[in-house]
C-alpha cells in the first residue's frame, strides 16, 4: 500500500491489553464501516504479537488503514523499552502492513537517525502531546518542524476555553504541513469537531464498546452523525452553548439536528465555561469566530456586561440566554419569556389570567417579566421567603408563602424551580391538591416529572418542560439563521435524547 494514501477524517483509537480483545473491537468497527484504525501497541502486553496481528486484519479488512504506536512511558504510554526497542516494535508492524507510524518528537529528538528507514515504506506522524496544558504554540512548532515528516500531531490540555483556538490555529496556519491539532479534555472537545474544519488532517474517536485513549474522546458515530465532521466545510458556521457543567445539555442535538434538517453548514458545540473563564471564552469566540451561542447556568446574568446590546425584555428580567453577532457587534436576547407565553397563551387568554410563579430565581424572573408583560395577574410563591418578595416587587406582583395558597386558585401555574430535576425526581413543591386547571413544568429532564404525574392523576392539563424548551431553541435558531426553524424535527431529537437519559 502505497504510504501516500490519504486519511478519513475519524481515526479509531484502540488502546486494549492484549491482541485478542483488540483485534475483536478492530474487527467490529471495521464490519461497523470504519476504515481508519490506530492500534496503541504499546496498551499490549505483548506489543510484538500486536504488530505481527497487524496483516492478518488487514487481508480480513483490505480497505483499513492501520496506523501503529507505541509510545513509551516517559511519554505518557505504557511501552517500558528503550527507543531501540520502540523502533524495532514499530519496524514490525510496518513489514506486516501498517500504513503509518506515530513517534513522539521526544523519541526523534533521541534517535534522529532512525526514523530515516521508515521513510517511503509507511508515513510517519511525529506527535507532541502536553497533559498538562497548552504551551506556546510558536515554541512546539518550531520543534516540531526540525525533523521532517509525513504529518504533525500537536496534542494538548485545553485549561481554559482560548486554548481551543490557539491549537486550532496551527492548523490554519500552517496549510504547507500536514497537521492533526487537539486539545484533551471536556473544555478541549471542541477541537475534536472543529480540526478538520481549520485544516487539520483528520481527528481520533473512541471505540464505540471500550474506552478511548485520551480524555474527551468520543464515538466516531457520535461525531459523525451528531457533528457531522465528515461534511463540514471550512465555511460552516460556529454556534454553541456555554455552561459549567456543560456535558449533560441537549441543545447539541436538538440544534445539531435542526441545522441538519435545513441543510445549513453549521455545527453547535458544547463549550464548557467556568465563571472565572467568561472573559477568557469571549476572546475565544472573537477569534474562532463564533456566530452565536445559547447561555445557560451560571453566566445568564453575568454574560450582559460583556455584550455591546440587549434586548428590553432581557435587559429587564436582567439575564439572556441567547448571543449572536450582527455587524460585529455581540447582541443579547432571552428567548426563555416566549418559551413561557406562547405555550400558554394556547391554552388560557393571559390578558387578566392569574398565574401563580412558583421560585424565585432565574427561571422565575423571565417567567414573571414575560406574563406581567402580556397582561397576567403574577403571584409568587417559593422556599426562599426573602427573595419571593424582592422579585415580586421587580414584577409587580403579589408574594406569599405556602400557607396562603389554601383556598386560592389561579388559571395556570408555572413552577420554576430545580425540584423535581434528575437525578431528584422524586421531588415536587406541592404535596396536595395543585391550585389551577393548568400546570406549566419549566423542568425537562426527566420528561414526565413528578409534578406532571401528579398533575396529570388530579386532572389538570400539563405543558411539560420540554415544550419551553423547544420554543426557546426554536426562537434561537431563527434569530441566528434568519429561517424557520424545523420544529418538528427538533422536538423529536430532544425526546430521543432525553429517553436515552432516563435510567
């Protein structure tokens, strides 16, 4: 095989203790349509016996291309042997048919001589890797490029969010150079998706049934079908979310599917986002650039003062959930107050209805801004007495405390509080009779609460979380792309995201 062959996208990496277990998930991403595999011999016990299996795989899976590593210990692999021994394994696996080589720089920098023979007979990818942060890039460049090679792996630990652009900028500068740039870990996941999109030659994924080799991998199916690397252009359009913690949203797939749907070269992103870091993400989405992106727990507040306009309703309710650019000016809405109306507006007139608000934080604000703003008579209800009465005076509305609900009756109630939230699913605030015909749940996850079972046994009419959710998104998706959002199709990726959650 030829070594200029060129690679997929998605390289497989597959780190297993011994040659049988490889060669059986080799053999089944391989029958599962997978073509570019790296086998960690250095994860083996034996890692002779791993590069000698090397040509029965590939007459078995002809279309596979086998990349062979073993790194060494000093390296942060777990390959024992002297950088004699390392080349003499990798050697191995070249004579049984690997395509390409992976050799640290630590070890070209140790035996410069050696990795000559391999030149013409497989590709060689000299790698650097940090596992403790993101370095100056100038600095490993230039080391990097000292010893000539068939492509260049810069591997890194992203610690704060400007770290992903930093890596991805080797790429992009460096078009002369065959690049593969990452950033390890949950606030480094971006650069999986993104670094073919900036010119990087391909990214690595885990093994869809054992674990992957470094932190933040995931599935090619997750990246393929869910991010849809392997059809983003270097045109595609950046959005995301921003939370700390950020893993357990699914707005990646609701708006990843929406995007889909419309056939727009967009991907949205998971951006996790510490409150110490929020500066920090901002020169990273100025940078990247960033065309938008959702904003949840904890920065709806604290996002304002970084954006050069805010919507009145936002302004007023003092917290955004929604940020694009628009003639390079970052603009801010919150899109959760219609998430609110419209779906009660379809079931109750909200000019003079009576709503009660159950919270008094975030949630309950944009709810109580938004109702009061159509023409509803707020009431406020909550566990913290203090705060009740300070956001009912902000709303125009009336306080009270749980005993006073006793005989009182509303059109609808709206709970805004976390009680009822996976993984506390047995919680709810009421413990009797719910005082309205109509019971709006804010929280989604899971889909059919506690206080929708209940609701649903006392005979009410429910608008479940996931219904704010979806109008939210829906109001997002517009106000980036200008078009109608698939409602539908978005809706149906959230309950199959959710289901996949329930325990």
């Amino acid at each position: 095989m030829p070594p200029t062959r060129s690679f997929p996208r998605i390289c497989i990496a597959l780190g297993l203790p011994d040659v049988r277990t490889l060669l059986e998930h080799a053999s089944r991403e391989a029958e599962g349509g997978e073509t570019f595999l790296e086998f960690r011999l250095d994860y083996l016990h034996d890692p002779c016996k791993g590069a000698e299996a090397i040509r029965g795989f590939l007459e078995r899976f002809p279309d596979c291309i086998v990349i062979a590593t073993c790194r060494r210990h000093q390296n942060r692999g777990k390959f024992n042997g002297s950088i004699e021994e390392q080349l003499a394994v990798l050697d191995l696996a070249v004579r049984h048919g690997a395509h390409a080589i992976d050799v640290e720089i630590e070890t070209a920098e140790g035996a410069p001589e050696r990795l000559a023979p391999f030149r013409g007979r497989a590709q060689v990818i000299l790698s650097y890797h940090n596992f403790e942060a993101t370095p100056p890039m100038d600095t490993v460049v230039n080391r990097m490029l000292r010893f000539p090679a068939d492509a260049y792996k810069v591997v890194t630990t992203a610690r704060k969010p400007s770290d992903n652009v930093r890596v991805l900028a080797v790429a992009k500068a460096l078009t002369k150079h065959r690049m593969v740039v990452l950033a390890m870990g949950e606030l480094g996941f971006p650069t999986r998706v993104l670094s073919p999109v900036f010119g990087g030659v391909y990214s690595y994924a885990a093994p869809i049934y054992a674990e992957g080799t470094a932190a933040g991998q995931v599935s090619a199916r997750y990246l393929r079908h869910l991010y849809r690397v392997e059809k983003l252009t270097k045109a595609a359009k950046i959005y995301g979310v921003i939370a700390e913690p950020v893993r357990h949203s699914i707005s990646p797939v609701v708006h990843n599917r929406a995007f889909q749907s419309r056939r727009i070269d967009a991907v949205y992103l998971p951006f996790l986002v510490s409150p110490a870091h929020l500066r920090d993400f901002f020169s990273m989405a100025d940078k990247l650039p960033l065309a938008g992106f959702s904003v949840t727990l904890p920065h709806k507040q604290k996002i304002i003062r970084y954006l050069d306009a805010v919507d009145p309703l936002a302004r007023r309710i003092g917290a955004v959930n929604t940020v694009w650019r628009k003639a390079g000016k970052w603009r801010g809405a919150n899109t959760d107050a219609p998430g609110v109306t419209q779906p009660l507006a379809r079931l109750v007139r909200l000019p003079k209805s009576t709503v009660l608000i159950v919270g008094n934080g975030g949630a309950a604000r944009s709810a109580a801004c938004a109702l009061s703003d159509a023409g509803a008579k707020i009431c406020l209800v909550g566990r913290n007495a203090d705060r009740v009465r300070a956001l009912a005076k902000v709303c125009g509305a009336e306080s009270l405390v749980r005993e006073q609900l006793n005989g009182r009756h509303f059109d609808a109630v709206v709970h805004a509080t976390p009680l009822g939230m996976y993984p506390h699913v047995n919680e709810c605030f009421f413990n009797g009779l719910i005082p309205a015909e109509i019971v709006f749940d804010m929280v989604y996850n899971p889909i059919e609460t506690e206080l929708a079972k209940r609701a649903r046994q006392q005979g009410k009419t429910v608008i479940p979380g996931l219904e704010m959710f979806i109008e939210q998104a829906v109001r997002q998706f517009e106000i980036w792309t200008g078009e109608s959002a698939p409602k539908a199709a978005m809706l149906k990726a959230a309950a199959e995201a959710l289901e996949q959650r329930q325990p």
